[in-house]
C-alpha cells in the first residue's frame, strides 16, 4: 500500500492518528481496511520500511512490539512482530518449531528433578599419600571389592599433604585420606567442605604411630631432658598437635621447649640422624628406620593412642548427591580393612608397592592393625579444635557435626 504522505509501502501498524482515520473512512471498516491490505500486500507480509511509530513507542531493532498496546484502534488479531535491519516482520510459529518448543520446555522440567531421582555417579576419585594408612584401598582395589560393590574408584597418587590440599580445593578429587587437624583447618579456612566417614589409621599400645626420638649421640633418653632443646616438626599440621598433646599429658610445660619448623620428613630424619637436630617427631616407618639407626625413643604415642589417628574424608557435596555410592565405597573399604587385619602378611607386597618403606626396613616392617568399622569421638576431634583456636589457626569452634557424617556408619 502507497503511503501518500511518505512515498512508500506502509505498514500495518501504528500511524499518525489522523492518518489512521482517514485510511478507515476511506474504506469504510477497519476490518476492510486490514483485509484490504491483506490482499495487497500478501498474507504475513509486512511493508519493507518500518513504520513510523509515535515517539512513546519506539523501540530497539529486534524488540518484540504489541501494536495494540501502543494504539488502542489496532486489532489484537495481528501478531507480534520484530524489527531487523529495516524490516518488521511478523513471528508466527509452525507446528514443527511449537513442537520443538515444548519439548524444550519438557526436558528443561526433567533437568530440575532432585538429585535422588537422577542416577548416580558411581566413580570415587580419592587422593592418597605413599604411606601405611592408605593400604586398605589398595587392598580393596586389588582383591575386586570395588567392583564388587559396582563402584569405579580411581586413585590419586600425591607425594605430599600440601599437593592433596590443591586438588581438593580444585575439585580433582573427591575423597582423601587425612588427620584430624587438617580436617579442622580445611572445614575452618576453605570453600570446599570435608566430613570425616572412617578413622583409617589408630595408635595402639603396642603399636605406636609417631615417636619422639633424640639424636644418637645427644644423651637424650627421657622426657625432662628435652626441656630447652631445639625438637623438630612440622609446624601447624598434626605432628606438631601430637608432640604438643604427647609432652602436655607426661606433665611437661611446652613453653620450655623450642620447636623447630621442619616440614620435610625426609629432612627432618636426615637432621636428626646428622645430629644437626638433637630430638624431632616422626612417623613411622621413618621412626623405626631411625632408631634402627641409633636414635633413642623418647617418647611415642602408645602411652596415649587417644590422640594419635588418621581418617577418610570426603567432600561434603559428594556425600550429599552420591550416598549411595559412598555407602558401596566404604562397604568395601571395610571388607579390605577385615581381610588385613585377618592375614596382614598376604598383603606385604601391596605395602611395599605403594608406600615409602625404606629398604633396610623391608624385611622387617609390617602391617600393622587397622580399625573396623569406627569413627573419631566428639571429645578427640574437640581436643583438636581447641588446639587450633588456642594458636589462633581458626576464628571459631567448631562442632563434632560440623566435621563427622555418622550416618555412613553402618552396623
């Protein structure tokens, strides 16, 4: 249609008022001037110019428009249109493309069911150190209960606490053999939220699990000799949580000790066995190796086991959107820690393999006993929050809840 005031095909749409009006009387009805148009211009065919809409109605090239809602005269019949490049277009929909839409819709529904109503994920990715604790794994993988238990687990070698610590916070693993002071500070000072499942690793009183030795030729043999001696350890972690707790509970005033920050066991057996250092704290098997050396034992943790152990984490999200496959992971986990604990000497070479036992000790070093089916109580996992406030490493308490998932426990 010839726009007599502008020289050009206009649109239906919004006009000037009084143009409007004068296209209706000339044609009688608006119906028939819509029909009219209809059949000049082609149905769904709109003028290639855009129309000239009243300044309260201008809008952005592309931004849907109700003409009707702009001018109260336009039929509500005409659909919405878009403005690209010059042209405005009406949007009409095929069967096809409203069929598209709703399944859209219906599959956008199915993505917000609650996470029980979607399979699981059955792979656990856990990140272990070369040491004694993490043995029970390697166990469970190897004799097939795992598989068993239909779960994919992958292992995640790390060659120390700080390189695990990394992937964790970046979500590379899901799970991680750990102590109870790092599960402290993790859960106090980090995003990414751990809860204790199993206690791996325990002190028995025949069976220590960190020692306090003195230096061959120090003269160093009891517990008051250390008093004003330079002892190694590494600093916020839990050897120097258990060397504080080991000297406090035999009655020794810890202010009078001086503590050094040597973070390296490697290094801190090497200084010790030098004579660089005269006493230091030490994990086995790096404190037998030590006193197979010369060392003299001073002190271990088999006169209070209480506060010595290790423990399996996970991620606080993993055990929320996989319980299951958690329950079938620790199912496991506890038919490898009852079959070494029935025959440690089957699994020596699994040992040997996948931790760092010193060759002179080879021969003699063995598994020891892990716990079944246990988790650390309220008073241990206290006893390390109030060590982590009393040196400022965390603001707040925290509660045994806060840090243990019992419901993994199962009878």
């Amino acid at each position: 249609m010839v726009d007599r005031y502008r020289g050009s095909i206009a649109p239906i749409g919004p006009v000037p008022q009084k143009r409007y009006n004068r296209r209706v009387r000339a044609t009688g009805s608006r119906r028939k001037h819509f029909r009219l148009l209809k059949k000049r211009l082609g149905v769904g065919m709109y003028a290639t110019r855009p129309f000239n809409l009243r300044p309260h109605a201008r809008r952005r090239c592309g931004a849907p428009v109700d003409r009707a809602s702009v001018d109260p005269d336009f039929p509500r019949s005409v659909p919405l249109q878009f403005e690209r490049k010059g042209e405005c277009r009406p949007m009409y929909f095929s069967r096809a493309t409203t069929f598209l839409l709703l399944l859209a819709v219906l599959l956008a529904g199915c993505s917000g069911l609650p996470s029980a109503a979607r399979p699981e994920d059955k792979t656990i990715k856990i990140g272990l150190l070369p040491i004694t604790d993490v043995i029970p794994i390697y166990v469970a993988q190897k004799e097939g209960y795992f598989q068993a238990e239909g779960v994919t687990v992958q292992i995640v070698p790390v060659s120390s606490a700080a390189e695990r610590d990394t992937f964790l916070q970046t979500g590379q693993i899901d799970a991680l053999l750990n102590d109870l002071p790092s599960t402290v500070l993790t859960n106090a000072g980090s995003n990414v939220k751990i809860k204790v499942v199993r206690q791996a690793r325990a002190a028995y009183p025949d069976e220590p699990q960190f020692w306090i030795l003195s230096s061959k030729d120090s003269g160093i043999t009891t517990i008051d000799q250390l008093k004003g001696v330079e002892v190694g350890i590494s600093e916020n972690s839990v050897i120097e949580y258990l060397t504080m707790r080991l000297l406090e509970l035999e009655g020794v005033d810890v202010g009078q000790i001086k503590f050094t920050n040597v973070p390296q066991i490697a290094t801190r057996l090497q200084l010790l066995s030098e004579g660089k250092l005269k006493a230091a704290t030490l994990p086995d098997p790096l404190a037998s190796l030590a006193v197979l050396e010369g060392a003299n034992v001073v002190l271990t943790d088999a006169a209070h086991t209480e506060v010595s152990q290790s423990v399996l984490d996970f991620r606080e999200d993993v055990l929320k959107t996989r319980p299951n496959t958690v329950k079938a992971f620790l199912r496991a986990y506890d038919k490898a820690v009852a079959a070494i604990n029935a025959d440690p000497a089957k699994y020596q070479n699994v040992l040997l393999e996948n931790t760092r036992v010193p060759e002179p000790l080879k021969d003699k070093y063995t598994l020891p006993r892990f716990p079944e089916k246990a988790l650390p109580s309220a008073a241990q996992f206290q006893d390390v929050v109030d060590w982590a406030l009393a040196k400022g490493l965390i603001k707040s308490a925290l509660s045994y809840e806060q840090l243990v998932d019992p419901s993994f426990l199962s009878k």
